[in-house]
C-alpha cells in the first residue's frame, strides 16, 4: 500500500527522493511494503553489491536482510527525518509513518539507522 499522493522526483544532491503532492499529518501510515528476506548467506553476497546500500537489517538478530519493494528504498536519509520506518518480521513488511505533519510538496526523510537523532558516517548529513 502506498498512498497515492506520494510520488517520487529528483532530490538535489541526492538523486530520487519520495514527496508528497497533497498535506499529511503527523502519525500516519503512508505505506506498507512488502520484503525479500535474504538469510545471513544470501545477505552476504549482496553486501558486496550496489544493493549494500538499499537493504535493510532483518529479523530478531539482524543476521538476515530485507529488500523493500515500494518505494521505501527511496527514502532518502537525514538524522532529523520528518518519517520513520516500523519492520513487521511476522508479515514481512516495512512501515513509513510520518513524526511530523508534512506540507504539500515536501520531501519524506527517514533516518537509516532508526535512531532519532543519529547519524551513520557513510550518508551525508542534512
């Protein structure tokens, strides 16, 4: 599920990133996509890919990886982000929810380290 309002466009400095053509308020679930578990061989392998930077760590002890379908991958990075990311590992999905209330025109920003406040040293800080 994603809402319609969203859409994805050129991010200065930053290649794509997610906005939102419409407002939305603080609290709401502005999608729910579904995940490809890799288990902890898998997950190896496509560390030493490109696609190191779009996987997420997965299940109770982070052995695994998860590749979000959906836009989530899209999501660009700021350790103040205006969005946050919920993992379901029962049903496979991650969550965006908005931390705050979102104008027209905005760019949605989740922090990769799902840490407030924290920042990892490989993005660049915003």
């Amino acid at each position: 599920m994603i809402l319609p309002f969203l859409t994805i466009a050129s991010s200065e400095g930053r290649g794509r990133g997610v906005y939102t053509t419409a407002p939305i308020d603080a609290g709401t679930i502005i999608e729910v996509a579904p995940v490809i578990v890799l288990d902890a061989q898998q997950r190896s392998h496509v560390e030493k890919t490109l696609l190191y930077d779009y996987i997420f760590e997965w299940g109770d002890d982070l052995s695994q990886a998860a590749v979000a379908l959906g836009y989530v991958s899209i999501y660009n990075h700021s350790k103040n982000p205006n969005c946050k990311y919920e993992m379901d590992f029962e049903f496979q999905t991650i969550s965006i929810v908005t931390l705050t209330s979102i104008k027209i025109g905005e760019e949605l920003f989740i922090n990769y380290n799902a840490e407030e406040g924290t920042d990892p040293s490989w993005f660049k800080a915003i």
